[in-house]
C-alpha cells in the first residue's frame, strides 16, 4: 500500500471530466454525497476554526460587511456554514461562490436560496476576473488535488492576489488510512458512481505536506501557516499585511 501512495497520482477525476461523462442525477447526487463528508469529517470545523483567527478583532476595522470568496465552491455548503456561524456572532458578511461548472452553480444556487448573503457565478479560479484585493478573506476547500503542481501554484497566486486580509486553503493529506477509510466510506454509504470512482482517487491525487508545503514557497505566499487538521485534512491559512 505504501507504493501506492509514494506518488502523487496524476489520472483524472470523472467531475473533472466534461459534463457529458455523468448525468445531472449522478452530479447532484454526489454533491450531496460530499456534504456528508464535509459535515461528519471536520471539513466545517476547520474552516469555521481558522476563519474566526482571520476575521480582525477589530471589526470595526472593515468598512461594511466582510467580503468572502469561496473557490471552487461545489453546492456551496461551506459557504452556508459560514452564513450560519456570521449570523449567530452577528458580524455581517457578503459571500462570493464560484465554480467553473455550470452544474455546480446551477445546485449551489438552488442550496443557497435561503441565504441572500451568498451570491454564486461561473468563473475560472485560475484566472478569476476580480480586481487585487477584492475580498477580506478567500477560501478555497479541497481543489488543489484537482490540480496539476502547475495550476497548484497559479491558483494559489491568485489566490493571495484577490486577498485582502487573509485566506484559508484546505485539502487532503495523501495518506495509507485516508484512502482505505474513504474508500470502505463509499462503499458502505453510497451506490453513487462519481463518489465511488472519485473518493479513493482524490486521496491518491493528493499533496502531503511537505509538498504542498514546496508548491506554497515557490507561489511566493509569506506569512503563512500550514498544519494539519483531523481526518487527513490539511490548511494553509495567512493573513496579509495591511498597506497604510
């Protein structure tokens, strides 16, 4: 198994295939399906938990509400999570969600009717057509092993690019027990075609951490921290330098 898991896989995902390689059911399906996932294995907690270190203690520091970028959004969930957490502290908060699949939007736009806070649009995340330093704080939740390390980095420059005050990257850690312990989950769980094929290989698609770690450096991010979260989970989260 450890052979299995000395190099990062390069084979693609079938979401990362054109859209007439699955149906709309099967897509909707497995976005529910990674719902799950990020709800029962942490996936909300850790952005929840280094969202709340970024925001300033100061709030008053930020003229209106809190501008967010979530990358790569999916159906949106996290995104309502954080909807959810800033109602309840009551800190206003404007949320963009992008993703390059229609499909995508198309769901996380019907998830999300109930949060006026959130507003969601096709865009390229490689090449994202918003102005340096757009919004406060910019996610982007388990894309990069959807990712070559080339794209890795261009997506991360942009990254700090649209940034103002901070941003929170997650993924996957590669690892022997996160593969067998998603792939028995997909089995166990789900009769889904895309999560079935997908789950196991996005953990094989993965950075460990002193990967990604390199890929970070050689972005050009600084004051950056990377640490590991449970359940294989992995951050790079950073606050940017205010320009007087």
């Amino acid at each position: 198994m450890m052979s299995l898991l000395s190099e990062r896989r390069h084979c693609r995902e079938i979401i990362d295939l054109p859209i007439t390689n699955y149906s709309l059911s099967e897509y909707t399906e497995n976005l529910a399906d990674i719902r799950k996932v990020n709800r029962f294995f942490g996936d909300y907690h850790a952005t929840l938990k280094h969202f709340s270190s970024i925001i300033p203690v100061s709030r008053s520091a930020i003229a209106g509400p809190i501008r967010v970028l979530d990358i790569a959004t999916g159906s949106a969930d996290i995104p309502v999570a954080i909807v959810m957490w800033a109602r309840k502290q009551g800190i206003q908060i404007k949320v963009t969600a992008i993703d390059n699949n229609p499909l995508a939007v198309r769901e996380a736009a019907a998830f999300t009717r109930r949060y006026p806070e959130i507003t969601v649009t096709v865009s390229d995340a490689f090449s994202m057509p918003f102005e340096d330093e757009s919004f406060d704080i910019v996610l982007c939740t388990k894309a990069l092993h959807h990712c070559s390390e080339e794209h890795t980095i261009t997506l991360l420059k942009e990254i700090s690019r649209v940034a103002a005050i901070g941003y929170i990257i997650m993924d996957l850690r590669r690892s022997c027990l996160a593969w067998a312990l998603i792939s028995v989950f997909t089995r166990l769980f789900t009769r889904n075609r895309l999560t079935r094929h997908d789950g196991p290989l996005s953990v094989l698609r993965s950075y460990t951490v002193s990967e990604l770690g390199a890929l970070v450096g050689k972005a050009g991010l600084i004051s950056h921290r990377l640490v590991k979260e449970p359940f294989w989970l992995m951050v790079v989260s950073g606050k940017k330098e205010r320009k007087d």
